[in-house]
C-alpha cells in the first residue's frame, strides 16, 4: 500500500502564468505613464496662454489698448508685460519644464507661412510667438486688419501648435 502525500501549493504554470500577467500590467503603466505626464504638461501650457491673453487684456485696458513693444505704448515683452503682468507678487511663469518662457513677436503670416514657422528650429518648447494683426483658425494664426487681436502661439510637446487669440 502506498501513501498519498497531501501536500498543498502552486504548480510552476500557474506561479509563471501570475508573473506574466503581473508583467503585462507594470508594462502598459509604464508606457502609458510619460504619455500621461505628457499630457498634463501640455495643459499647463494652455492654461498659461490663456492666462498670458488675459493679461494682455488688462494691459491693453491699462495702456489706451496698445501692445507691447508697439509704438503706442513703447514697452517690451519680456521686459515689461512679463514681469509686470505675469509675474506679480512673486508669481511665476515658466514652462512646465521649469525654464521661463520667452516671448517671440512675428509679424501676422498666412497659414502657410504659419506652418513653415512651426517647424522652425528656433521654435522650440518655451517659446511663445506673439503675432499681432492675428487670430487663429485652428492651429493657425491668420491676418486680421485689426491692431488689437493677438495670436499667441506654442508649440505642445505631445504634437501640434497650440494657438490662442483675444
């Protein structure tokens, strides 16, 4: 007569079948994580193009609705409307990044010329343009005989251009 041994555990399929499924799991998270991260960076940068254009609002309602840098008002981007509407009571304005941004004026251009700006090598995350005579159509700022509108652009990390106007 022979004894049956009762002992109790887990074959070798099922602890490698567990280990694979557990593998696929920490797989989709880390290639779904920078996509995600990606993602919220990149809406902050909307969000402070919005706050850029509401800023400039209140400048212009500040300055006899000039621009900056323009001969009405004489004053600088950066110099003046960054540090002196963004940037109050120890406000910052930087890219997600952590670098500031940098304000690039361009003259109004055609969407084709628009898009021959966006590949650009100098446009580069952190850098805002800031077309006046513009507005945006999409992606794409365009022409507009009006000396108050202002498209404000940026290129987003994930893909694409990111345009906003007032």
């Amino acid at each position: 007569m022979s004894k049956k041994s009762n002992i109790k555990g887990f074959t070798i399929i099922e602890v490698v079948l567990v280990l694979a499924i557990a593998g696929l799991i920490f797989l989709m998270v880390f290639v779904a994580l920078p996509a995600l991260q990606r993602s919220q960076r990149d809406t902050q940068r909307r969000d402070d193009m919005a706050r850029f254009l509401s800023q400039l609002t209140q400048f212009q309602a500040n300055n006899n609705n000039g621009i900056p840098g323009s001969g009405s008002t004489g004053k600088k981007w950066n110099d003046d409307f960054v540090d002196k509407y963004l940037r109050v009571g120890g406000d910052k304005f930087q890219d997600p990044s952590g670098a500031d941004y940098v304000v690039q004026t361009a003259k109004a251009c055609t969407v084709s010329e628009c898009k021959q700006l966006s590949q650009d090598e100098d446009y580069k995350n952190g850098y805002i343009r800031v077309l006046t005579n513009a507005t945006c159509s999409g992606e794409d700022p365009v022409y507009n005989a009006s000396k108050l509108k202002v498209a404000v652009t940026y290129k987003l990390e994930g893909s694409g251009i990111y345009c906003a106007s007032n």
